[in-house]
C-alpha cells in the first residue's frame, strides 16, 4: 500500500519563494488578508486529513471499486465518510466566490488542497473535482437564478457536479454528438440521449448530482456550431431551494477499467430528462470550454500527483531493499548488501521521478499565478496577455504533465523490481490510475494540436512569443557566471524553439497535415523548454538562498542538484524531438504508399 | 477483446527472404529436409491453434485468473484443454532432440511457434514456455539418468517445468539466496526455503512439474559461488518412470498481480522436498544461466507479441473509428467524419508499433539464427563467434525489446482514446500484460549492467567489434546510391557507438559507477543501432525484390517505407541517448549532495 507525506516545504518553496504568491497576495486588495501564516495553516490541515483520511483509502477504492445496483452507485467504504468529514472541514468552498458561501481565496492557493488531495487518493478526489468545473462553468455563464440555485449547494459540497461530453461514437469530435433537447413550454428542455465516460457520474456521496451536458436543440446546426449547454439535475430542484422529485436519468452501467476503480465511471442514460439551458443556444461548446480548462488543468496535476506518490514511495523502497554492491566498492559493508540508492542507475530513476513531480508543479502554480493575476488585471490589456498565456500553458501542462507522469510511475514501480508488479505495494495501482491521464479530457493528440495548429501557428506565432518574453528576459537578467550552465543551453534552446516554429510554420502553408506530422513532438519539446525554465529560476533562487546564509543548506543545495540533474539527463530529449518533429508529413502520410 | 491473425507473411520475409533460413536448413546435413514447403505448413498449423484456440483464451484468462484452492491450483477455463490439444499436435516437441522424442527441428523455426503463441496469449503460453528452459539446463548440465527420467516428458508436455530462483530478499542478487538443500545417504537432497514468483509454479495442466531450483549445500561459500541447481519434481518419479508420490513442496500463495493473470504465480514453499543436483556442486548459478537465457530470449519475444497484438487491433480501430476530418480536407466526405487513419498522428502511432514489432521479429530470428549457427559450428572458432555474438544480443533483444514493446502497447491503447482504458477492447490487458517484461528476468537495469559491464567492458571492446564487424560488413558491401539514405546515417553511427564506448570505458577506469550510470541509455542506443542495421537490410532485400519485378509490390513498397519511418522517425532518439549517457556520474551520485 503506498504512502504519503503532503509537500509542504516544496509548496512554500514554488508558492512563495519561487512565484512570489505571498506577496502577490499581499499587494492585492482582495486577498491581502491572505497572509503566509493563513495559508500554512490551511495547507497543514488539508495535509493531515490528505495523510489520515484520503490516503488509508486508496487502495480501498482500487479494490472494492465502485458498485451498481438496482440503479443506485455504491462507492468503496469509507468515501462517504471521508467526503463527509470534507464538506464538513468547508474544502469544498476555498476558492469559491463569497457571495455563494465560498471563501473567496485565491485559486493559486485551493490549488494546493487540489494537488494533495489529488496525490492521497486520485480516484476519490475527483468527485470534488467534477464539482469545480461545473461551478466555473455556471458562475460564467448561468443567470442568476441558475447560480441562486446551483453555487451554494455546490459551494457547499452538498451537491456535486459532473461534464457530460463523450457519447459512444463521439469523444475527440464533439460535433458528431446526437443527444437532443427538445423545449418545454416552462422555459425547460427535455434532455434524451446516451453519454459515456461520465466521471463520478452517479455515487452514494452527496444529496444531488448536478450534470453539464451538451446537446443539440431541434434544428441546429449540424457540426460544433449546433450544440447547446444544458443544466441537467440528478434530482430536481424546488422553488425553495430543496431536492425534489427524482429526474429521468440514470446511470446505465460502470466501466470496467484498467484503473482509477474508486470513481464511478459511468454510462448515463437521459430519458427525456428535464434541463435548463445555460448560456446562448448552440454556444454550448463555447461554454464548455470553461468547464474543459478547469478540467485540464486538473488533469495535468494528475500528473504531478501520480509522479510524487511514485517516487516518495520508490525512493523509501531504494533506501530499504538490498541487493548487490555498488560497483565502487560496498556502501553498507556492515550489511548482506547496500541499499539500491547506491546503485546510480536506481538515482537515475529516483532523479527522474523527482524532477518530473517539482518540474511539474512549479509549472502548475505558475499557471494558477496567471490565472489570479488575469482575474485581478487592471486592464484588458493585461488580461489578454496573461490569458494568452493560459491559452498556451494549458495543453502543455495536460499533455507533458500526464505523459511525463506516467513515465514516472512506471519508473517507480521499475525500481521495485518484480514486486512493483504486485498489487499489494500499491505501485502497479499507480501506473493504471495514472495511464488515464493521457487520454481523458482531450488526448496528448488533441493538446498538440491545440497548441501548435490553433494557438501558435493561427496567431502567425504571437502567443509563442507571449510565452517567451518572460523567459527570455528572465535569461537576460541573469548574468552570474555561475548561473551559465542553464542559462545557456535555455537561450540556445529558446532560439531553436523559434526556429522549428517557423519551419514547421512554412511547410503547413503548402500542407496543413503537416501541423498534424509534428504536433506531439512540438508539445513535448515545449514543455521540456518550459521546465528547463522552471529548473533554471529555482536554481537561482535556491543559490541567492545559499549565498546569503541559511539554515536549510541541504534543501538548496538539492534543488541546484536537481535543475543540474534536469538539464543533463532530461532535457538532451529535446535534441530527438527537434530532428523527428521535422522530418516531415511524408514518413507518415504518402499518397503512393499504403504502410499498413 | 482483442483479435490476433498471425503475420505468415512477415514471418515467411524475415526467416527466409532477409535471413535466409531456409538455405541455410538445405546446406546443413541435420535439417537438409526441412524444406520450405515444411516450415511453411507447420507455420500455417500452428497459426490455426493460435488464433483459434489460444485468441479467446487471452481474455478469459484475464478476467478469471488462476485460483488456488486446498493446495490445489486451477487454471481459468479452457486453459486446461488447450494445453492437451497443444500436446496432441505434438507442438511442446518441435526442437527436441529427437532421442528424447522430440522433432529435432532447428529453433529459429520452433522459435516461430512460440512467437505466434505468445502473441496470441501470453500468460497460456507461459506454462510451455518454461518447459522449454527446463529442457535446455537438463539437457545441457543433467545426468544420462537425468536426461531419461525427465526428458521424455518434458519434451511431449506431459510434465511442464519451471525456474525457482526468487526469494523473498533477494532477485537480481542471487548470492543473498537461503534455500538449503541437505544431502540425504541415498545421493538425493532434502530441499527446504520459500520461492517467490515462480510462473507456472503450479496448475491443473500436467500430471507432473519439474522444478529447477537454487539452494545452498551445507557450508558453501557465501555469495554466489556457493549456489548449487536442483531438480526438484512435484510427483517424485517411480523407477518406472512413472509418477509417484507427492513430494513435499507446494504453491504457499498466489500473487495478486497488475497483468498476466492467466499464469499463475505462485509463493513455493519447499519443505524437505527430495531434490536431486544437477550440474557441479556450488557451480548452481553457471548451470541456471542455460534456463536464464532461454527465459531472456522468451521475455524478448513477449516485446514482440505485445508490439504485435497491440498494432494488429489499433490498426482495425483506426480504419473503422470516424472522428475529425483530416486538416488536408475531408478524405472520406461521404462519412459523417474521416476514420481517424487520415491523421498523421494516429499514423505515427501506428507506424511506430509495427516498426518495434517488426524490428523485434528481425532480431529474434537474427539471433535464433545465430544459435542454430552456434550448435553446428565446425570449430571452435566460429562457434565462439556465434556465442560472443548471443551474449551481446540476448541483453539487448531482452530489454530493448520489451522497453519498445511496452512503449507500442500503450500506443495502441492511445489509438483508442478513452475506450483503450475500458476492458473490453482488450487494450488495456496488453498494456497490463507487457509491463512485466521489463521486470522479470533481469529488469533493464539488469539486462544494461550485463551488456555494458560483464560484456563490452570486460572484453575490452572485443564483443562489441563482434556485434559491429558484419554491420560494417553490410555497410561496405552496399554501395547503391539509392540505399545512402539508411546506410550513410547508419555509418556515422557505428562510428559513434564506438567513440561512445571509448568515452566510457574510459571514464569506468577512474569510476566503476560510471559504468551503472551510462548503462540504460547505453543499451538502448545499441538497440536503436542494430534495429537500424536490420531495417536497412529490409530495405535493401525488399528493394531488390521491386527492380526485379514482383507481385507483391505493395508488400516491398511498404517494407522500404517502414524503414524510412524508422530511420527518420525512431532512430534520432540516439541523438539524446548519446549526450545524456556521456553526462558523468555527478549528476546522479555526488558524495557532497544529498539530493533526495
């Protein structure tokens, strides 16, 4: 069974002395009650009940999984309980705007809550997490009637919320989807049609069940630009505020999947099912995409969470198990063998996991900075310039967060040898829960081509050049010498970055597939350049630190270790990905030749 | 669930078109009569059993796993009388000396056999394949009295075989081992100690089980000159040779496991169990090395089979599933999208599996070849070039091609977007299944340490010029200007895997760490070499087959056009390997940092 210890010096470290949070706060009016000594204290406390509560049941969920019965979803023992004990400690509501019941607190701080709890017990937190979105998603663009009678229940944890998008013949291209709403004379809709993959779509948790489906209105367009958004309650919702009677919906049936077994994934059947439509007809997609990049984002910190349980585990298992010794000569003479962190291949691994879970999340707190910035913006200018920057760093940090995540947790369980295959070490559990991540929520396909077909090269390469000024400047503004051995391959890498752009650029002018030949290549390289980045500003960070003085000589010294450790053994990968990304669309694609 | 037709005419290419098996059966006195046509229905016989008896068995072994019950393990249905329609045809006994009435056939064509079971179910054709490991050590180290007790058996499957090495505290360092065998007055051997993970420990398939068994005598040297190999049978064997009494050992548990659940593996206990030496006292682990590398060369196939079935089913998705249309304009305007075959993403994808799956067929019969090559060496000379060769290529074939073959599976599960992670399309169990082949065995690290330290290093270079010496060979002796495009690149890195070794050989001198340090990425470096190496040499028999006119011109057609994607599209991964395997040992191991 793993185990885990909340981060909680690393989050000081990438909040504050990294990102600077706590002085962002500090200047702000809204949150310059939020003091350092505040937000420790709720990030303490959510660590413990991540430690106590969430973590004991993580294997519980992945073996009782979720049950359904006489139309009814039970989950694992002890989710209910633990949700309870959530609702009842208001996690729920931190970010959550005061006028619904919430807290009101930066999303750059719930953040912190979302990763541990997320890390504890991936499959429990997304119940909660579903919820987010479709708060996001109603606080946007519902009425205020709608958000009079969804925010506060949803603030509160009492109800939770799920997206209903896939349907069996439509994931990636949504506007194939075929359920249909048709309009009542009361101003509502009767909702019909079959949606798949519905995360936490029915439980045993909370009171209601709030559902964000899309559907097409009689005589819409066909395509994307025909669908609508609708508000489909579990249970429907009285004048007063209180659940009443049952709606036509169900769940049809769970999935049997590889992992993630304590979420109930669900078939869900609308029969004529009474909804609300929230925001424009047929800018349902549009709406939607609130909801996706909330998603996103907390697909990507599923990355990071499956990384840092994969290696706080590997590495207690490194520093336990023996077996050989080190070919130096023995380290633990005193013992039939040496521990296998001895071995350097084993650091290797270690090294690896551990730079994919700090790289990660410098990046992820980076991005909830843009986002409290961009909502505080003095002017649209400033807005659309950190909004450009989310349109950037989100299908990045989906896509490279999870791909990189899961290369983690398989190299956890690499290092645990034969027993990482079995089940009661927890680490096999970790890859499977973990492999969804690079499919849910728009593949690493579908991010690539976000990011290099409709942001960078539909904005002629501007938002590339958004993302790279502050890099940029930040390599200008560093002139020690000692800083050069990441300063300069990151100003090399910036270059060549511009320049793959550019290339790639001109050969989808004579055929657009190319954008599709390079995509993936191009995101993956993307991110090692944006963590390169990350790596460098925490190495001159953790050096002024060392320079100056400090009783935490040990935690520095190992953050220089590991951007050194970043830049030697992880970033070379860049060197691959920048000859394959432009080898063309002809190894792929050639009218002349079937390959298959 | 996941369907598997075996690929007869990839087999029929790489056997005799790019190796020339078939001419070398003709001019070798013990198989001049294997003809072709021969070869060819058996191949044909065997694919019939795989794909009809063994492909449906695939899942129901997944889903119902092995059950172990009053001491008694039973297999999941079906499983049992599959394994009697395989004895019936006579397949256990293809390479079998025929003394001990087997067929006497050559591997690399028994070797065919077992590919196409393994790909088709691989946890069924574990029991097998084990028998065949048990075979080789008692062939190669086992009495005259021995060889008649258990042979017979062995080779027509009545009995199955296993390999006991595993304990609790110790895997790859078999010198910690504990079991204890007590010599009795009689010559046998009281066997007493706990054997974890032993695959096909026990099962309901064969009246009997020969284990084969690591244990100390009384006073033997510690570490791993002290280890001596017995045969250790379930049933003690009458002098009639008939089957006995039970003997005391038995399977303790079943491991609950992340894949392979239709192989049971089991928790032996032996406790006093009669056991008889085979092979010199205290030499137990020079002898276990015979099973050790048929396992290895087993483990490399299961690459291959996952690349394969993997390819072959995200192949027939991929042309049916319709979503998006292609960014070159529609391709299928008729249909209410393009099969996502349009997308050169999904291509890449796809191009990708088939070339691990390729490129790993070509290396398993390459050295199956070799070995065949090696038992009929006129001298001395040559058969210790064969074997230099084998012992360079087993550690690379194992865990090169169990590394590609995990990276394909869950590519094909990636084709499938969210459905890859749903049970029924069979997906995920492949992805499950294969994750064991880069444990077990000797995990990567192991299988590195062995190629880059016990061989290339230890020789001083030699084993490498072995393996090099006909890749150069090729080079040289290919001079048409239409295959530059594979041999120049290929040339410059021959040249560079040599310079890389120098650089470490080198560095290994002032610090035996830096051997552990570079391994990994050593090895798949050279795996990325000589999968190039073979795919040029495809390239260039399959040219030859197009200038002289054939009617297969597809078939060569796409066979140049894989070689050209891997050579543009997989093979620049060698740039990154060579930079981060040069990066030193610091970045990893630094006495003045604690970087964990």
């Amino acid at each position: 069974m793993s185990q885990y210890k909340a981060p909680l010096r690393d989050l000081e470290f990438v909040r504050n002395e990294l990102l600077g949070m706590d002085s962002f706060y500090a200047s702000n009016a809204q949150w310059n009650e939020v003091s350092n000594d505040l937000s420790s204290a709720i990030l303490e406390e959510c660590a413990k009940f991540c430690e106590n509560v969430l973590t004991p049941l993580n294997s519980v969920g992945d073996e009782q999984g979720c049950t359904l019965k006489d139309g009814k979803v039970t989950t694992p023992d002890g989710f209910k309980e633990a949700y309870q004990q959530f609702v009842e400690g208001g996690w729920p509501s931190l970010e959550a705007p005061e006028e619904f019941g919430g807290q009101g607190l930066p999303k750059s701080l719930a953040l912190a809550a979302t990763e541990m709890v997320g890390t504890a017990n991936w499959s429990w937190g997304m119940y909660p997490g579903l919820s987010r979105g479709a708060c996001h998603t109603i606080t946007e663009h519902g009425t205020d009637e709608q958000k009079a009678t969804y925010l506060h229940k949803l603030t509160d944890g009492s109800w939770t919320g799920t997206m209903c998008l896939t349907e069996p013949h439509c994931g990636s291209d949504l506007g194939l989807l075929r359920t249909k709403a048709e309009p009542n004379d009361d101003g509502s809709y009767n909702i019909s049609g079959t949606k798949i993959f519905i995360s936490s779509g029915d439980h045993d948790m909370a009171e209601n069940i709030v559902h964000i489906v899309l559907a097409r209105l009689p005589d819409a367009p066909k395509g994307t630009k025909g669908i609508s958004l609708f508000i489909v309650p579990k249970f429907n919702v009285n004048a007063d505020g209180s659940v009443g009677e049952r709606n036509t919906l169900e769940c049809g049936s769970l999935e049997h999947k590889m992992g993630i077994h304590g979420n109930a994934t669900c078939v869900m059947n609308f029969d004529d099912a009474k909804g609300y439509l929230i925001g424009p007809e047929n800018r349902g997609l549009n709406c939607m995409f609130t909801f996706m990049n909330t998603a996103r984002i907390g697909t990507a910190i599923q990355g990071l969470a499956h990384a840092e349980l994969s290696y706080q585990n590997s590495l207690a298992y490194a520093e336990e198990r023996l077996q050989m010794r080190a070919l130096s000569g023995a380290k633990a003479p005193e013992k039939a063998a040496d521990p296998i962190i001895v071995h350097p291949d084993v650091r290797r691994m270690l090294l690896t996991q551990k730079a994919f879970s700090e790289g990660g999340r410098m990046l992820i707190y980076y991005i909830a900075l843009f986002s409290d910035i961009s909502a505080q913006a003095k002017d649209d200018e400033e807005k659309e310039r950190f909004e450009n920057l989310l349109a950037m760093l989100t299908p990045i940090a989906k896509a490279f967060m999870t791909e990189t995540g899961f290369e983690a947790a398989n190299l956890g369980m690499q290092i645990f040898g034969g027993h990482g295959y079995i089940a009661e070490w927890g680490m096999e559990q970790n890859v499977r829960d973990s492999r969804i991540s690079m499919l849910y929520e728009g593949t690493t396909g579908i991010q690539s081509l976000d990011l290099l077909g409709r942001k960078v090269i539909m904005s002629g390469g501007k938002l590339l050049q958004d993302l790279i000024t502050p890099i940029s400047e930040f390599c200008d503004n560093t002139s020690d010498d000692d800083m050069a051995e990441f300063i300069n391959p990151l100003k090399t890498l910036l270059a060549e970055w511009q320049t793959l752009t550019e290339q790639i650029g001109a050969s989808a002018m004579s055929n657009p597939d190319e954008v599709n030949a390079a995509c993936v290549d191009y995101l993956m390289y993307s991110g090692y350049v944006i963590y390169a980045f990350l790596f460098a500003r925490s190495a001159k960070v953790s050096k002024v630190k060392l320079a100056e003085g400090t009783t935490e000589q040990a935690f520095y010294e190992a953050k220089v270790y590991l951007a050194r450790f970043y830049f030697q053994r992880l970033l070379p990968r860049t060197a691959s990905l920048a000859l394959t990304m432009t080898s063309g669309v002809e190894n792929l694609l050639d009218d002349a030749v079937n390959p298959f």
